[in-house]
C-alpha cells in the first residue's frame, strides 16, 4: 500500500485498526484498500458528517459541559489495551483470548455491569441470558443495538476483591461509551456505586458512578435463586433505569 500523504496514511491506520477489532490480524475476511489522493486535490469535508463530531450528545446537553469525542474503533481499542496491559492483581494470569472489556453498542442507552466475567469471555451463563432477554423484551430495548454489557472485575477469577485496575478501566468505558444510564446487577456493582453492597438500601434510587446516572439491583443470579422475593424489586428498578434513560414510554 502506498502512503505518500497524510490523508492516505491515516485511512490505512483504519483499514489496520478494523482488522484488530474483528480479530482478523490476517485480513482473510477485512477487505485492504489502496488510497491515493493528488497532492494538488483538497480535502473537503460534508457539513454533515462534520456536525456529527461537533454537537454535544443529548446527555452532554444536559450536564452543559463540553465533552471531548472519540470515535468508537479507537475507544474500543483503547479500552482493550487497558485490560490487558493492567496487571495490577493475579487474575491477568487468567486472560485468555475469550476475555474483553465488554460487548454491545458502541454508544447504547443501556449499559449492564454485572459482578464478573466467566473464563469463556461471558457475561451472563445461558440460563442467565435467556432470564436476561425477558427483562430486555418487557423493556422493549434491543440487546445489540441499544444495549453494552460489562462486568465490575474485568479477568475471570472466584475472588470478590476489586482492584483499582477494575474500576479504571470501567470508568474510562463509561467515558466512551457515554450511556444514558448504568445499571450495577449485583453486589460488586451496588459496593462501587454507593461504598455498601447492600443492593436492598441501594436500590429505588438514582445514584451518580462516574457523572453518569447508575441504579443498582439483582443480578439474574440471585433473581433466579429467590425468584419470588426479588422479581417484583428487580422490575422496579428496570422501570426507574427506563425512565431515567427516557425510554419508559416504551412500556
């Protein structure tokens, strides 16, 4: 590929940063493009793709601070090389190719942070999941397109410790993800949100993680392990992180 200019250099920085994020170091399905661009043509950017990288988000409107934008390939790739340069406690020692910062939408309504993530790169086992999808379907959110999901302790590990390292990296996700609200499902979430684990005093209530609205509830795990104490609560609190997120009128 030739870079003989600025501009074609950096279109090969995407074609090189596309290949990272779809695990394709070998370029068998991203396709390669030749750029050339004359030294005497001037670049000129649409008005309208220019307004995207302008105007604030509705949630930054609201907060009438000035925020600094990031396009999603290179906060994904920023959040990935945080985790695994962080080698603050033992459990790096159990990453493995499976085990990533988090999956979803690039910019979601929603972002789930549940305790922690299973060695095979999980948020939620399969019986979790399909409990998982009944909340999403009675909120009327699209898992893939308007939700992220993430975990408190970022490598697959049984201890409940949670290092600074954790909380560094999930912060720098709210930045870039720039959800509307954040729900904490379960303790470790509930612990870092308020400074008590106690999901029953937590819950109800709109809290502030990282200047972004957060409630805190039961994860999956513990609704299904008392299903008749804890399903009516847990749906309160979705219906709250709805109404914060403006999506209430969905339900």
């Amino acid at each position: 590929m030739e870079r003989d200019s600025a501009a074609e250099y950096f279109f090969s920085l995407l074609d090189d940063a596309a290949s990272v994020i779809l695990s394709d170091p070998l370029r068998q399905t991203v396709p390669v493009y030749s750029y050339r661009i004359e030294d005497e043509e001037e670049v000129r950017i649409d008005p309208s793709v220019s307004a995207i990288f302008t105007q604030p988000s509705s949630r930054q409107e609201e907060q009438g601070g000035p925020r600094s934008v990031q396009s999603g390939a290179l906060g994904v790739l920023q959040l990935s090389e945080m985790l695994m340069d962080c080698h603050e406690c033992e459990a790096w020692l159990q990453r493995n190719g499976n085990t990533v910062a988090g999956q979803g939408a690039s910019k979601p309504i929603f972002l789930f942070v549940v305790d922690r993530i299973a060695p095979d790169g999980s948020f939620f086992s399969m019986q979790e999941m399909a409990f998982f999808d009944k909340w999403l379907k009675g909120l009327h959110l699209d898992a893939r397109r308007e939700c992220h999901y993430t975990s408190v302790i970022k490598c697959p590990t049984s201890t409940d410790f949670i290092f600074k390292g954790c909380e560094d990296i999930l912060a720098r996700q709210i930045e870039v993800l720039d959800p509307r609200v954040v729900v904490m499902l379960g303790s470790a979430g509930c612990f870092i949100t308020t400074g008590d684990g106690d999901i029953f005093k937590a819950r109800g209530r709109v809290h502030t993680y990282h200047g972004c609205p957060t409630v805190c509830s039961f994860s999956p795990t513990q609704v299904l392990a008392d299903y008749a104490a804890l399903r009516r609560p847990v749906w309160e609190d979705l219906k709250l992180a709805a109404k914060v997120a403006g999506t209430l009128v969905r339900i």
